[in-house]
C-alpha cells in the first residue's frame, strides 16, 4: 500500500501543476493567458508558479534522483530559467515568461533566497562545538580558498595590466573580486550526497564537508568587503576616504550583530515549527531589505545574522533544521531567476572562451592551496587531492552572482561577468561530481558502484 503512495501524490501534484501553470502557458505562447491582470498579479502568479514547481521537485524527484545517481544538482532548473526567459525571445510570436520587468518586480523573492544563503552559513559557526577537526578544517580551508582568491583575481589582473590600460584594471577590479569570491566557494551538497550514495563513511567525509564549509565562509566575508571598497553610498560618518571601507565593514558587523541578538530574544520562547518557518522568513526579508537598501551585501548581513543567533539563541537549532526543510525550494527559485537573467545572445564571444580560463584557475588553485595546507596544517588534510571534493559551486556562488547584479548592475563589464560566470558555475557544476566521486573512492576507501554490485552478487 505505502509502496503506491508516492505516485498518487505525484498524480495529484502534476494535476495541480498544470492547472496552475495553464494560464503561464499561455502568457509564454501569446495567447492570453492572463488577460485582464495587471503587471503585479502576472507576477505573484509566475512566483507561485515557479514556487510549486521547486516543491514538487524537491519532494518528488531530487530524492529520487540522489538515491538512484548519488547527486542533484541545479543546472536544469538555470537552463529552464534561461529557456523560458531570454532564449523564448528568439521564437517566432513567442513571449518570454520571464522578462526585466517580471524580475524586477520579483526582487523580494530573490534577496530572500540570497539572504537564506548568508544565514544558512553563519548558522553552521556554532563555536561551542568547535574542537580539533573543526580547527583543523578551518584552518585549511584558509590556506585553499585564500590561495584560489589570489590564483584568480592575480592572474587575471596581471593580464589585464599587461594588454590594456591601469585604468581598464581600475574599472573591471569590482567584477574581477567578484569573480575571485565566487571561486572560494565549496558547496557541500555534492560530498555529502555522493558519500551518501557509495556509503562512505569516516574522517575523511566529515573533513572534507568542514573545509567545503569554512571555504564559502571565508568566500561570504571576501564577498561583502566588495560592498565595502565600492560602496556608493554616502557614509554616515566623517571619515578619510581610505578609511570609509572600515566604516561600512563596521555596518555590517553592527547591523548584522544587532539584528542578530534581536532574533535571538525573539526566540527565546519555543515556538512551533510553522511559526519558526514565519519567523526566520520575516527575520531574512528585513535584514537583507535593510542590506539592500543600504547597498550592503544581505548575504553577509545574513551571515553574521546567523553567527550570533547559533552562538547566542535557546532555540536557534530549531531556526537551522526549520530552514534546512524550506531552502531547496527556494534555491530552485533562485536556480531560475539566474537563468532567467543569463541573456547569452547580447555577450561578445570571448566572455565565454574565459570561462574555461576560468574553470582551470580556479582548479589550479584548488590544487595549490590543498598542497599547501598539507606542508603547513601539521595534521591529516587528505594531500592535494581535496581540492577534487572543494569544486562545486553550489547555490551560493549563484546568489552571490545574483546579489552583485543587483548592486553593480551599472559597473563597467557587469553584463559580461554575469553570463560569462553563469556560464562557468554551470561547467563547473557538472564537473564537480565526477572529480568529488573520484577523491572519495581514493581516500573514503570505498568501492565504485560497479564494483560493490558484483561483491553483493557474490556474496
């Protein structure tokens, strides 16, 4: 009986789907579909739209997926964004579902899904449960993401000094940190989901997911000192120019400590779950609403956000297991509105040809900060070959990306850095799996799939 009631709840899922999704089917067709609605109502219907889709995928089919493959990834949900978007414009008598407008009218859906992601890091900071692989873990997670930053951002400004002007440097120095930033990140989704799949277990697994995490840590700090150095905004107080980018880093710090011992009193009381699911919405919305308007980065006000409340709230696990149940949906969400923006055809050809420039700096200093965490972390980091586990991208280089687009929208090659590092995160996604596979079979001493298949025949 149980073996049959996941597909009566895929039957009715699909069902609701398609009555919900009809009328957006013919918007995107030309034919109506929402005649007689204002601009605002086509787009709380798109979000809704977009919204049931991520749910019934996440509940319907990742878990499917990560059970018979051993990975999910969020590719597919950047190219239907991309497909339904900007790629519609090139059919004949079709219109994009997604347009400028549509997304900009959505941009709360998209600062909360940016600002989920700070607070998801900040909330894995919990110092108390801070020991020895934790240290160690931080420490080379330092020497990796910190090496990759200067492999990145110094190659690439050392080429552009040489070809082209001081002043071209100048000028692209914004979009290139950003570049640099985003390649810190390691997501910890394909490790987890991968050892989950071959059934490894062990030091090596947890390590690996530690450093993954304290590497886009390090990558959200790097990230909001962007808003610090660029910062267009007047400063409220009266400082020498070299200095204003301490203040704004002090707002950050202010703003996101405040915040969070606020939510922290706030929840001293033991709310239910669907309450905390109100709570920590509202909680992301007005921090990273606050960031946004202050031309702060809400992914590290969230961040912080997240580091005082798991560090100074009674009931800030419950924030944490309450936001792990809702953010693959809106990581999904956020998947498309990425894709939605990636309008590949207005980008000159050689932005994406730096993409595999990219893609091999960024592996090059995977290997050369794993290398060198290994000569200086005096304990076990699991040699050069970490840096195999540390190359996806994750939902949080997509957010940053996202989060950078929405400030420095106007900044000199902010289109090419877009779609030519959307571009990249995709690549690097893909790859990502076979090379975290490979470091786990080497050092989780687990079997290949096919191998353990012919052990349990045997057997």
């Amino acid at each position: 009986m149980n073996r049959h009631k996941p597909n009566k709840i895929a039957w009715v899922g699909a069902g609701a789907l398609i009555a919900l999704l009809w009328p957006v089917i013919g918007l995107a067709a030309g034919k109506g579909g929402f005649e007689g609605l204002d601009p605002s109502q086509e787009s709380v219907l798109i979000l809704l739209a977009i919204v049931g889709v991520a749910y019934l995928v996440t509940h319907l089919v990742l878990e499917r997926v990560a059970e018979r493959f051993g990975f999910v990834t969020g590719v597919e949900y950047i190219v239907l964004g991309a497909i339904l978007g900007p790629a519609a414009s090139y059919i004949p008598d079709v219109q994009p579902l997604i347009d400028d407008t549509t997304l900009g009218a959505l941009t709360p859906a998209i600062v909360l899904g940016t600002g989920s992601l700070g607070l998801w890091g900040g909330l894995h900071f919990d110092f108390k449960k801070f020991g020895n692989l934790q240290f160690r873990a931080l420490k080379s997670a330092m020497f990796i993401s910190l090496t990759t930053l200067l492999v990145v951002v110094g190659v690439a400004t050392a080429v552009l000094y040489y070809f082209w002007s001081p002043g071209t440097v100048v000028a692209a120095m914004p979009a290139l940190l950003c570049v640099g930033t985003v390649a810190m990140v390691a997501d910890t989704g394909p490790l987890r989901s991968m050892a989950a799949y071959l059934g490894a277990e062990g030091p090596a697994t947890e390590f690996g997911a530690l450093v993954a995490g304290y590497c886009s840590a390090m990558g959200i700090t790097a990230f909001g000192l962007i808003f610090c150095f660029y910062n267009t905004t007047t400063v409220p107080f009266d400082v020498d120019p070299p200095f204003v980018w301490l203040v704004w880093f002090g707002i950050h710090l202010l703003l996101g400590s405040a915040l969070g011992l606020v939510f922290a009193t706030f929840l001293r009381r033991d709310f239910s779950d669907d309450k905390i699911i109100t709570v920590v919405i509202g909680m992301v919305i007005f921090s990273s609403g606050f960031a946004y308007y202050l031309h702060l980065s809400p992914i590290f006000v969230n961040f912080i956000l997240g580091v005082v409340l798991i560090n100074t709230g009674r009931h800030a696990d419950h924030v944490e297991s309450r936001l792990r149940a809702i953010r693959r949906p809106l990581y999904i969400v956020l998947f498309f509105f990425a894709g939605a923006g990636w309008k590949t055809g207005n980008v000159a050809w050689w932005a994406f040809a730096l993409v595999i420039v990219y893609v091999v700096l960024r592996r090059t200093g995977r290997l050369a900060g794993s290398l060198a965490a290994t000569r200086i972390v005096s304990q076990q980091t699991y040699g050069a070959g970490l840096g195999r586990a540390l190359l996806a991208p994750g939902a949080l280089s997509v957010a940053m990306l996202l989060n950078f687009d929405q400030v420095f929208s106007g900044s000199p090659y902010a289109k090419v850095l877009y779609d030519g590092l959307l571009t990249a995160i995709v690549v690097t996604e893909i790859v990502a799996y076979p090379m975290t596979r490979s470091w786990l079979i080497d050092v989780a001493d687990v079997a290949p799939p096919e191998q353990r298949k012919r052990q349990t025949e045997a057997g």
